[in-house]
C-alpha cells in the first residue's frame, strides 16, 4: 500500500470572513503592544485567505515575527512557506520549506508543500518555454514574409 501524503491543506482552505475578523478584532484591540500568539494567529488566518492582499499582509506579520523572536522562527517557517506559494514566490516558498525540512525531516505537511511547490515551478517553466517557442515562431514567419517581400521588389 502506497503511502499518502496529508495534502498542504492550508493552500486552498480559507477561514470564514467573521472567523478571520475575530483574529482582525484581537489583533486591533491590542494595537501597539500585540502579543507574539496574537499576530501569529492572524498572520496566519490572512495567509489563508484568498485576498492577495491579506496574504501579502499575513506574509509581512509573520517575516516580523521570523526576525525578530528567534524563539518562534521554526513555528513561522511553514506558514511563510505557505504564503510566499500561494502569491507566487517560488524561490522564497521554496527556501522557506527547506528550511523546516532541514530541522524536520519528517514533516508530511512540508513534504506535500514541498510538491505542490515543484510541480508549480515546473508547470511554469513550461508555460515560459511554450511562451518562448511561440514567440521565435511568430517572429520566424514574419521574418519570413518580410524576407520574401523584399526580395519580390
């Protein structure tokens, strides 16, 4: 029996709109003096948005609390992974992911980012090299035309 992965299940799971403005309140009633598990939980709750803007916040809150509270970093690791994936950050999700492999070897959740990761990479690529391919055709027939037209003339 082939083993199965758990998927990053965080990737496509948004929270609902009056649960994630239950971490907003929180975060806002504590305003200049938030607590570390305050910001986390609503960095992480943006990061499972669906807004690019809420990831990109949730992103920001969680690269603070990665610099500045080296007690929490390995706790951040997973989620920043998650959220520089879902805005498109390969190489930042990536760095991120490998990071916690690095320490967790075993993690399952990191495991299936870590694929969901690469077959995007790797979907992308191709979509680039199709782009190109087409461009170089596009550019040989009318290269192509051209030639013939001033040779006609």
């Amino acid at each position: 029996m082939a083993l199965v992965l758990p998927d990053a299940a965080d990737a496509d799971s948004p929270l609902k709109p009056d649960e994630l403005q239950v971490l907003r309140a929180q975060y806002e009633k504590e305003g200049y003096y938030v607590g570390l598990q305050t910001k986390f939980n609503y960095a992480w709750g943006l990061i499972k948005s669906s807004a690019r803007t809420e990831q990109q916040e949730g992103v920001r809150l969680l690269s603070d609390i990665f610099r500045n509270s080296p007690e929490r970093r390995r706790e951040c690791l997973y989620y920043l992974a998650l959220g520089n994936y879902k805005l498109g950050n390969y190489a930042e999700a990536r760095r991120y992911n490998d990071l916690l492999l690095d320490h967790e070897p075993g993690n399952l959740q990191a495991s299936s980012l870590r694929d969901l990761i690469d077959d995007k990479v790797a979907k992308e690529g191709l979509m680039g090299v199709a782009i190109l391919s087409g461009v170089a055709i596009a550019a040989g027939v009318l290269g192509g035309m051209l030639f013939k037209g001033a040779r006609r003339r």
